[in-house]
C-alpha cells in the first residue's frame, strides 16, 4: 500500500482508544504532577464548580471522581503528592530483561565478528530503553537505521507504540507507519510519515492542522526530511536489503482491554494497565501523610496583647522569642483568657505507612512483580537460590516476557546484518541468530566456590563441569583452554600410556 492520500484524519480514528490509554499509561510513567492534574482535570475543570463536576456522568464526572481530579480550592496552593511508582515499574522491568547483555550466535567468522561489532555500540543501552518503553507503553518497536555521516554501520532505534500505525495479519506484524511532527507554526503541522513495507521503506512528508494530515509536500521542503530527498527513489522508497519486514513488534503482554477489538487486540498491554486506581489511591495516602504533618506543626495562640502592632496597613506580628513583655496584665482570674494556648496535633505516621505499603505491595503483584525485586523487605545478603524463591513473581513475569522478546530481537539482528550488507557491504552474510538471555540474577562468587569445592571432594563431577559452572558464558574452545590448564597445573596431564611411539 502507499502512503496516505487526501487530507485524512489522523492519527487514524481507530487508534484513538489505543492513543488515549497510552496517553493516560505515559502521565503515570512520566511521574509529572502537572500532568496527571491536567489529565484526570484536577488543575481546572472548565471553570465549573468542583463539586458538581464530580457528581456529573461522562467521561469528564468520571475522571474527576479520581483523587488526581479532586481540584485545588480558590486561593488554596497545591499539596498533593506523588509516588513515582509507576517509572519504577518500569524501569524494573527493563532491568530484568537486560541486566546482562544477550548472546548472540550466528555462523561464520566474517558474520560473527561484524555482529560483535554491532551489538558494542550502545545496543544494550537501546535494548533496555526499548524494554522501559514496552513496558510502559504496552509494546515497542524496533527498525535498522543508519546515518553515514555518524558511523560506519546501522545499528538498532526503538520506536514508541504512539506514533506508529501497525497493519496486523494473524497477529504477526505485516506493516507499519512511523510518524512524527518535524514541525508546527501558526496552526500548521508538518509530519514525516515512515512507511516499512516487506523490502522497502516509503517516506513521505505532509503539511497538515493538528487533526488532519493535509497535503504531501516535496521531502526537501523541510530541513529535517531534505537529507532523504536523495535517498528515496521516484516512488519515494529505498530498498532496504532485507526481503521480510524490516521492523519487529515487541508486544509486552497479552491485551485484556482490547481482546474483542481486531485492530487493536495485537497492541500489546501496559505493566500499568489495571493499577491507576492504586497508583491515585497512594498518591492520596502519602498526601493525607503529608497533611498529617503540616497541621500537626506545633502552633502558638496568643492573644491580641501579645502582637506587635507595626503601624497602619501593615498589621501585627508576634515575636516568640522575646523574654519580657511590658504592660501585660497577670494571667490569672478575669485575665485568664490572654493566655498562650499550644496547639499540637497528633501526625498518624504508621497508620499511613502500613496502608502505603499494603497499596504498594498490591501494585506490584497485579503488575507481576515481586516486592524484593523493589528492594522492599531490607537489604539482606541471600544466595542466588534464595534470592530467585523470593522474586518468583518477577522471574516468572521475566521468562513470559523473553518468550516474546527473543524471537522479535532475532529478527530484529537479522534486518539489521540485511541492512549492513545493504548499505556498507563487507562479507556480511545475514542470518537469523540464536538468542540467549542471561540470568538476571548472578551466583554469589563465595557461595559458587563453596559448591565447587563440594562437588571436588565428593568425585561427583568432572573438571570440565566444574568449569563450565563457574563460567557458564565461556563457549567450549575456551572451557577446553582452562581444563588443559588446570590438568597441568596439578600434574594430571600426563601422555597416554599406551601410545609407546608415533602411530604410522
């Protein structure tokens, strides 16, 4: 298919449940305060009475029934607070995945070398950001791209799940339009569509209103697109090289919101999706701790007598320090009523801690994690064994997760070697590669050696075991290399007995 024709709506009217959601998902993640006031409509709603507001149907009653769309009293300064538990999320998911950078294996020298070449530059740093934003944003994906006046090699971007428009055929990604805004001035929005089709990329550059694409205009019509006015050919493509679609879908986890919806069931869903109301529901908690702590400021009452009076207009001011007052009556008997009254109010601190913690644990295991996995339950040294019993959850969420990332990462290498090959030649042949993740959490190097040790004395495994447990990311010429060491250094490699001469 081409790129869009005629001034159309866009984005596309079907995404727009999709779009909103997300939105709603990157507020959270985002941890913006603003943000959450402007979209649950806590910062103003329209200039009506709050009140009202919240009784009334609709979209707009709904979200101002949320604690984030309670509005702020006239005259009264904002003191509600947030917990960025939701980056948090998040981010911990990423760190799951990509902790460790994957493995990957690919046949011949000339390929595996390249592909070495290719993963060192910065791609574990993408492939945890590609992660975050999965998570956050439901699904993500990831396109070959290169600039030959940056390096001498493609290497791998992650595209957010709200800007792009994905064509979905039995659940496997067909095609996609990437789209961004390259520019916006007096209610005009200049955008660059990135169509990947199988083989090619079309590229294409619209001048539109913020609701509607407008017309195509030439590619170098706008500096941020003129560089591939000289790349695309008269049908405004560029062949990538790579006969399949050069893009990969990484889906976090199944849709449950859209199941029933065909165009948007394939779209992935949210860590976040389901815990906005415990996320606002601890936001309020955390801010009812806070109040707790401003009323319960120790405060003096004093009587007028007391004050100071610093002239017309510029009322009275009382000085706690001040060791004598002049001209005060007895405090006693009819004057009983200038006396100092202390106002101290009781701060419930454990009350709401226990109900943030409990808010805070739920959270966590209906996003699918662990509470140990968030450092909550003390810094407490564990083994390896131990410390995966109590992030069950989180491994278990871990391994459903690699289930889709592997196979979409291996093609993702495999585009990126066709691109490679496409663009700077070499000896490159592209190959789907073997993908392995590593484990997240690490031996502790005592306890391994302690286990090594026990294995030696019970003759219960050979060296070659022993090594390979101790360096399980060693290939087999390297675990060779050390067992031979190893056997010559204790004496043990010694020729065979039978073997008197040369064999003929």
């Amino acid at each position: 298919m081409p790129l869009p024709t005629g001034n159309v709506p866009w984005p596309p009217p079907h995404l727009k449940p999709a779009l909103d959601t997300m939105h709603a998902w990157d507020t959270w993640w985002s941890g913006d305060p603003d943000r959450l006031e402007s979209l649950y409509g806590g910062s103003t709603i329209g200039g009506l009475d709050p009140k009202p507001v919240q009784f009334a149907g609709g979209v707009v009653g709904r979200l101002a029934r949320w604690w984030w769309g309670t509005p702020t009293g006239a005259g009264e300064r904002r003191t509600k607070v947030h917990v960025p538990i939701a980056s948090d999320i998040c981010a911990g998911s990423a760190n799951l995945l990509f902790s460790e950078p994957p493995k990957f294996t690919v046949d011949g020298e000339t390929t595996t070398k390249r592909l070495d070449e290719l993963t060192d530059d910065g791609m574990l740093a993408t492939l945890q950001t590609a992660a975050e934003i999965g998570s956050a944003l439901g699904s993500v994906y990831l396109r070959p791209v290169y600039d030959k006046t940056l390096a001498d090699r493609p290497w791998l971007d992650a595209v957010h799940a709200d800007r792009a428009v994905p064509e979905f055929v039995w659940s496997r990604l067909r095609a996609v339009t990437f789209w961004r805004i390259v520019h916006e001035e007096d209610g005009q929005v200049w955008r660059h569509l990135e169509r990947h089709e199988p083989g090619r990329i079309l590229h294409g550059l619209y001048q539109g209103t913020a609701g509607k694409l407008g017309r195509a205009v030439p590619l170098q019509d706008h500096p941020d697109t003129e560089g591939l006015a000289g790349v695309v050919n008269d049908e405004s493509f560029v062949e990538t090289g790579y006969q399949q679609l050069d893009v990969a879908h990484v889906p976090n986890q199944l849709s449950r919101r859209w199941r029933g919806n065909q165009a948007l069931k394939d779209l992935g869903r949210s860590d976040l999706d389901g815990v906005e109301t415990l996320m606002d529901q601890l936001d309020e908690t955390y801010s009812s701790l806070m109040r707790d702590i401003r009323l319960g400021k120790g405060r003096i009452v004093v009587p007028n007598a007391y004050l100071h009076n610093n002239g017309p207009g510029r009322g009275a001011t009382w000085n706690p320090d001040q060791e004598a007052f002049a001209g005060i009556d007895m405090l006693t008997g009819p004057d009983s009523g200038k006396q100092l009254t202390v106002a101290q109010f009781e701060i419930r601190v454990q009350q709401h801690l226990d109900t943030a913690a409990d808010l805070i644990n739920q959270i966590l295991r209906s996003a699918g994690y662990s509470g140990q996995t968030f450092g909550l339950g003390g810094d407490v040294a564990v083994t390896a064994t131990e410390a995966v019993s109590k992030e069950r959850l989180s491994m278990t969420t871990r391994g459903r997760k690699i289930l889709r990332w592997r196979p979409a990462l291996a093609h993702a290498i495999e585009a990126l070697l066709a691109v490679d090959q496409q663009v700077f030649g070499g000896g490159v042949q592209p190959q789907r590669p073997n993908v392995e993740f590593e484990d997240s959490v690490q031996e502790d190097p005592l306890q391994l050696a302690t286990t090594v040790e026990m294995l030696t004395r019970a003759q219960a495994a050979s060296v070659d075991t022993k090594v390979r447990m101790v360096h399980p990311e060693w290939d087999d010429p390297m675990v060779q290399q050390e067992v031979d060491r190893i056997l010559q250094e204790q004496g043990m490699a010694v020729p065979d007995p039978m073997q008197t001469g040369e064999l003929p």
